[in-house]
C-alpha cells in the first residue's frame, strides 16, 4: 500500500512537471506556478515581451510599406511582421490573463475517477506525458532548424557578404530585409545580424512555448477523459465507480473545457486570419523570387531553405490547433462508449437516482466541446485544408495582379 502511494505521488509530479516543462525557457512557466520568478526570468520575459518583440515586429511592418524594396521581399517582410504580431499578442494575453490560465491547470487529486483507479489512472496518464515530451521535443526541433536556416545558413554560405559588406544587393541575401537602415558598412552589418539572430531565437522560444502550454492542458484533459470511461467499466480486481462519481467528474471536465474554448477564442480568431494572408504573402515571395532569380547552387538552396520553412512552421502552428480541437470533441464523444461498456443494463433496477445521472451523463455528452474562433469557424483538421485553398485562391489573385 506505501509502495502505491509513494509510485501515485511520484506520477503525479512527473504529470505536473510536463506542464511547466512544456513553457520552454521562455519564463511563463514561472508564473503559471503562481509562484515570484527570479529576478532574472522577470527582466528576461519583460525585455522579450516589450522590447525585443514589438521592435521586430515594427522594424518588419515598416520595412513592407516605407521602403523601396522589391514588391515580393515587401511582401515577405509584410508576412514576417504580420506573424510576428501574433506572437506578441498571444504573449501579452497570456500575462494578462494569467489567473484564467492558472484555473485550467488540472489538479489530478480532485478528481474522482483518478482516486478510484490509482496507479491505472497515472500508468494511463504517464503515457500521454510521452506523447507530449516527443511532441515538444519535436516541436523544438522544428523552430530550432528554422532559426538555423534562418540565421546561420547564410553566415554559412556567404560569409565573404557578411563579414566584408560588399553592398546592400549581396547583404539582402544573407539578411532578411528587416531593419530600415543601410547595412553596407562595416561593423554595423555584424550587430545587425547578431540582434536579427538573437530576436528570431526570442520569437521562436515564445512561439513554441505559448503554443505548447495550451497543447499540454487538452492533451491531459482528453486522456483524462480515457481515464473517466476507464474507471465506470467493470473490471475483476475492483468495483465500478457510481454514476454519481462520474457525472461529477464529467461535469467538472466540461466546465474546463469550456473554459479553454473561450480562454482560446481570440487567439485562435488571430491565428486563422493572419495564418491564410502569412502563408499567402510568404508563397508569392518564393515562386515569384524563384522565377525572377537566374542564381543557383548554393545560394538557390538558402534562399528556399529560409523561406520554405518558414512558411511550413506557420502551417504547423495552424495544423497544431486542428488537430487538438478534433481530440477535444472526439473526447468528450468518447463519454458514451464509455458509459455504452459499463453495467449500463443493471441501473434501472438498481434505482431511479444511477438511471436519471445515467440519462443526464449521456444528453450532456450529445454536445461536445470544439474550439472555436470568436464563434464564427469551429476549429477541425478540415479547417486547415480550407486555410490552404483560401491561401491559394488569394496567391492566384495576388499573381494575376502582378
């Protein structure tokens, strides 16, 4: 019995752990453990938050329309500033909401079937923890090699442009047409390029993690619903959980979900909506600097190495949010083959209360929770199929007009 005990508190931690490991070293963790950060993490998420990214994302906006650079290269900076905008105000709310985001943090011990189950329940749990280590992990990756191929590829493949400033034309080829001053003497083009490198790993360590954190709490709540069916079948070494358990269980799980729904639903509003005009701009950069450019070799390679993955992050991000959503309502559907594999036969007899929780768990699961844009698109895998189609119809409009 000490032996389970100790194995649940020892689960229980490594559960909790995924929550805050999943902010990266981005600082928000910090604060979601609703405990004072270190002076260092609060100077280095306030830098990043107010300086670092609101200056990248300006020094893009403006490059697109006060410069005299070629149309598709504005229409790439235009698409950098744009996504940029969005990572900033997906950071600013979750500071500013941070209690909303403290109250979906779920407290495993509250929950009934968890207790019923025991060991079951985290062995259940523990396998989705390395789902979400192998997604975050992953997921890093994916940002870390876009800021490779975004930053030290080009030092890389044309160090000579870099480090001996022949002119701006050489320079726009290893810089992104970022900032709105000249960069064709030295030293000023190495502390350009140093701030560039530093401020895109910034914007990718908050990309990843405000993506993350939100990926881990659907993630624990749909398994947490594998655990609720779980712990209302019968089994040979322990009895059925009452219906009157679950209901309360059920019912706590939905009120969390409805409160990431709408916890969810600006930023998720933003993300549609900058995702298609992001993914548009970036792919009219790259066929129409492709067909423009009569380079190849080596520079051909960083230059479609830069862009290309930059446009796939973006659609990642987009397909993240899809495919949790779908989780999220396939979930919560879940709850009626759970309680169908259940003694559901036997509650009539036992009682008029297990039959009316029985008839009330099965109605409350006939509505599942989706995700939601500010209530106009509901979020699903085919919404990012239709993000694409409306990127390209205005990618073929964008061309026609050139």
């Amino acid at each position: 019995m000490v032996i389970q005990v100790r194995n649940m508190e020892q689960g229980l931690k490594e559960i909790t752990k995924q929550y805050y490991a999943a902010a990266g070293i981005s600082g928000i963790s910090a604060y979601l453990k609703n405990d004072k950060p270190f002076f260092l993490i609060r100077l280095w998420v306030w830098i990043s938050t107010w300086i670092i990214l609101p200056q990248v994302t300006l020094a893009h906006i403006y490059t697109a329309l006060f410069t005299g650079i070629p149309l598709a290269t504005r229409f790439l900076s235009l698409s950098l500033g744009l996504d940029q905008l969005q990572t900033t105000i997906k950071c600013h709310y979750m500071l500013h909401n941070l209690n909303r985001f403290r109250s979906i943090m779920l407290d495993l011990e509250t929950f009934n079937c968890v207790n019923h189950l025991g060991t079951e329940a985290l062995t259940t749990m523990l396998k989705m923890c390395k789902l979400v280590k192998w997604l975050r992990s992953t997921y890093n990756f994916a940002c870390y090699f876009t800021f490779i191929a975004w930053t030290l590829v080009p030092v890389v493949s044309t160090p000579k442009a870099l480090f001996y400033a022949e002119d701006g034309v050489s320079m726009m080829k290893v810089l992104p047409p970022e900032y709105p001053f000249s960069t064709d003497y030295f030293p000023m083009v190495q502390l350009i390029y140093a701030l560039e490198s530093f401020s895109t790993f910034v914007i990718l360590t908050y990309f990843a993690s405000t993506n993350l954190i939100m990926v881990t709490d659907i993630l624990l709540i749909c398994q947490l619903f594998r655990v609720l069916n779980e712990s209302v079948a019968p089994s040979k070494g322990r009895k059925a959980m009452t219906l009157r358990m679950f209901a309360v269980d059920h019912q706590k799980l939905l009120k969390i979900c409805a409160e990431v729904r709408d916890l969810l639903s600006p930023l998720l509003a933003l993300q549609l909506g900058i995702s298609v005009m992001t993914i548009t701009l970036a792919v009219f950069e790259i066929t129409m600097v492709n067909q423009a450019s009569s380079e190849g070799g080596i520079n051909q390679v960083v230059l479609m190495s830069r862009k290309t993955s930059y446009t796939f992050i973006i659609f990642v991000e987009l397909l993240l949010y899809c495919w949790l959503s779908t989780e999220l309502e396939l979930s919560c559907l879940s709850v009626r083959n759970g309680l169908y594999n259940s003694e559901w036969y036997k509650y009539e007899q036992l009682g008029t209360k297990d039959y009316r929780n029985y008839i009330m768990i099965c109605m409350r699961a006939l509505k599942p929770v989706r995700l939601t844009a500010m209530n106009i698109v509901t979020l699903s895998l085919t919404t990012s199929m239709e993000v694409l189609r409306m990127a390209y119809s205005y990618y073929t409009y964008l061309k026609k007009l050139r």
